[in-house]
C-alpha cells in the first residue's frame, strides 16, 4: 500500500494510491466516519499507518478501490507533495 499527501481541490490529505487515483483520508473519514489522522506524518509516527495497512490487507483494499468516483481522486486532480511512505 501507497501513502502521500496530495493537495486536491483547495484542500491537502493523506491519502492511499488505488488504481483509479487517490482515495483521500479526509474523505474517507468523512464517508465512512473514521477517525483515520489526515497528515502523513502523524499516521506513520502514530502506528495508524500500521493499522490502516492490515486493514486494507484484510479487504480495505477492494473497499477503495470500489469507491465512488466521487470520492476517488483522479491523478490530474491532485499533486503529491512531499515524499510517499510505503507499507508491506
């Protein structure tokens, strides 16, 4: 799994790279009502980046990738920022 922050529609995430794009955690959150962190540097130092890997391993990973296109975050949308942080 894929982790970076983007700037996307005059806001900035972390987010999971999917096949389609980006699924933002600040969207994510608010669709799912999670409580995942929306800076990459506190998902990792905090041991949620940890978490939300198993999670994706254990079927998070088909959930994302079938998101709505509205919360999919297209490639020409968004910009990447800083370095991506990748799990197992």
């Amino acid at each position: 799994m894929k982790l970076v922050t983007i700037e996307y529609r005059g806001r900035r995430s972390a987010a999971v790279a999917v096949e389609r794009g980006y699924v933002a955690l600040d969207m994510l959150n608010e669709e799912k009502r999670s409580d995942w962190p929306t800076e990459l540097e506190k998902l990792v130092a905090s041991g949620d980046a940890a978490r939300l890997a198993s999670w994706y391993r254990a079927g998070g990973k088909t959930i994302l990738e079938n998101m709505s296109r509205a919360l999919i975050v297209t490639r020409e949308e968004a910009r990447e920022t800083g370095e991506p942080y990748e799990t197992d």
